[in-house]
C-alpha cells in the first residue's frame, strides 16, 4: 500500500496532492500561469471550504520541521493563497494590463540566497 500523500483528516484533497502542492514560489507561480481558469476554479472551490481547518490542523506545528505530508498540505495551502487573487480579483490567470509575468524572476529566499554565497 502506497503511503498517503496529505494527513488522514485531509484525504479528500489528494487528487490535487500531485499537481498542487508545490513548495517552491517559482514552481506555484509556473502552475498558476501555465492553467487555466476553469483548472485554478477548481482548485480554489476544492481547497476553500478547507483553508480554515488547514490553518488550525497545521498552527501547532513548527513549519521548519514538517513530516512529509504536513508539508505536502502546507504546500496546498500556499498554492491556494497564491492563486486566489486569480480568482476573486483579476478574473484572470494573469494580472490583466500588468506587466509579462516573463519579466519578473522569483528568487529564492534570502536566508537560502545568503547561506549560498
């Protein structure tokens, strides 16, 4: 038997597990852009009944040491936050009449950018 991919209490989100739970900026970003709107629709109406039960099953925890599939919600979560702005304001994948988002280069954060230098 295969391991689950999120906690027991949040089984019912694993269908998106695969494609959503990115826990990179850069790769969220990707995802965003590269869907559709029909596709981040579905995934904002599946996750935002759960955002509130996600925050409170994941507040005790110390985020830096996650087992694997808390991080695998955490990383729903932050999906979800990252696109809603798609959702409830721009009506767009994209941020409409804004700069190509070819433009902008995510980088990653700075303690991981200050411990490679």
């Amino acid at each position: 038997m295969s391991e689950s991919l999120l906690p027991p209490a949040f089984a019912h989100l694993e269908p998106y597990a695969r494609d959503w739970a990115l826990g990179e900026e850069a790769a969220r970003n990707t995802k965003r852009l590269s869907s559709t709107m029909q596709e981040l629709r579905t995934y904002y109406d599946a996750l935002l009944p759960q955002v509130e039960s996600i925050i409170d099953y994941l507040r005790p925890m110390p985020l830096d040491s996650l087992a694997d599939p808390e991080q695998r919600l955490l990383n729903l979560a932050m999906t979800f936050m990252e696109i809603a702005p798609s959702i409830e304001i721009f009506f767009a994948v994209d941020v409409p009449g804004g700069f190509e988002a070819e433009r902008f280069k995510i980088l990653p954060p700075f303690a991981q950018t200050a411990a490679q230098s």
